[in-house]
C-alpha cells in the first residue's frame, strides 16, 4: 500500500545550518517512528514557509541516503500570522502498515501545528 506521512519542524533560523540541522531531524524522525528505509520512500516534497531561503531542504535528506528517491522543494504560502521558520514534508512511502499506525510527526514549534495528529 502506498501511505502519505507528514511532518514539520520549527527551525533556528534562516542560515544553512539550521535549515539541515532542522530538517535531518524531522526525517530522521519520520523514518525510525515508522520502520522504514529509503527503500521504502516513493518520493518526498518539502516545503519552506517564505522566510527560509538559505537552503533547500531536500538537501538534508541526500545527505541521510535519499540519492535515488525523488525529491522536490517548493513555498508554502505565506499567510499573515502563520508560524515562522517551518519545513514541512510530505512523504508518499509503500508500507503495510494500516493508516491509523501511520506516525506522523511534527518537532519544536511547529507541534503546535497539529496537535490532533502529532506524535
């Protein structure tokens, strides 16, 4: 079966650093909560909210072993008010794990963004 994971992270700051730091986290994360490996993955989209620009996030997941998994990156909309500083992904991954057991995952401040489905 094909799932869709999601997930965010609350950044430091708007420097490369941060930005990988962030993100090696979250998909850390992602991948040891639901027992997968690259294999796994079918593709990932990531997005920034409008204030990161140092980096791209799909960087940090080359770097953990996504070489041949399609990744992209993209702008979340920058709506008044919204949290700052977040990277959010979408994972689309094979697994025959039953949606309820899917873990979604959400790090910092940005658990504030879904409460109802953070773990």
């Amino acid at each position: 079966m094909v799932r869709a994971i999601r997930g965010a992270v609350q950044v430091d700051g708007n420097d490369r650093e941060s930005i990988l730091s962030g993100v090696t986290e979250l998909v850390t994360e992602v991948m040891e909560r639901n027992r997968l490996t690259t294999d796994d993955v079918i593709s990932v989209i990531f997005t920034a909210t409008p204030d990161l620009t140092a980096e791209f996030p799909a960087l940090a997941a080359r770097k953990l072993g996504f070489h041949d998994v399609p990744l992209i990156c993209a702008s979340e909309i920058g709506v008044p008010g919204a949290l700052p500083r977040v990277v959010r992904l979408m994972a689309h991954v094979e697994t025959d794990r039953p949606r309820r057991e899917i873990q979604h995952v959400y790090l910092r401040g940005a658990a504030a963004l879904r409460v109802d489905i953070a773990q």
